[in-house]
C-alpha cells in the first residue's frame, strides 16, 4: 500500500450498517494497536469477537442513514484516489458470521 501523504483523519466512530464500527487511519495505527484502541474507545471485553477489513475514509459531503446532508468523513469500500484515507475498518460481526466458528 502507497502512502499517500499526512492526513488528519485519525480514528472515527461510524454509524449505519454495522454495530460498534470505527475506522482507524493504516498509517497510525498497525493492526494490533486499532483492535487494542477499539476495544478501549468502545469498552468491549477482551473476547468480544471482531472483523478487520481493509478500507478507505474520505471527507466529502453526503447524506446520512437519517436523510440528513453532512460534510464529513465517510467510510468507503473502494480507493478514490489521493483523497482517499486507507484504514483498518473494525466492527463486532452478525450472528450468521459467526456461524460455524466455534
């Protein structure tokens, strides 16, 4: 992954699709220590389980899960381009993913 310059976009609590989702800037943050800062930022158990997946933050404007028009940092699946922020998104699965794995 290419550094993309300095950004100000540290760590984020997101709302809509996923319960307890935050996003944690890649080039403050290794792996390890955005679980770690999740789980204090949150107050989560050490064994509440945890999908990291690889994602990007933008600030731009949009309209949030309550119709409402922000100016803000948005959590985005997809690179687009300089403007985008790479970051660790973090969130506690659904039941149906856990499914299977104990």
């Amino acid at each position: 992954m290419a550094i993309k310059g300095t950004s100000k976009f540290d760590f984020e609590v997101f709302n809509g699709d996923f319960d307890n989702w935050m996003g944690f800037n890649k080039q403050k943050y290794t792996r390890e220590q955005a679980i770690e800062e999740w789980r204090s930022e949150l107050m989560l158990d050490e064994n509440t389980p945890y999908i990291v997946e690889d994602a990007f933050v933008r600030y731009r404007f949009g309209v949030d899960e309550d119709n409402e028009n922000r100016s803000c940092w948005w959590l985005e699946w997809r690179d687009c381009g300089h403007r985008s922020v790479p970051v660790w998104s973090i969130r506690t699965p659904f039941p149906w993913e856990l499914e299977g794995t104990e």
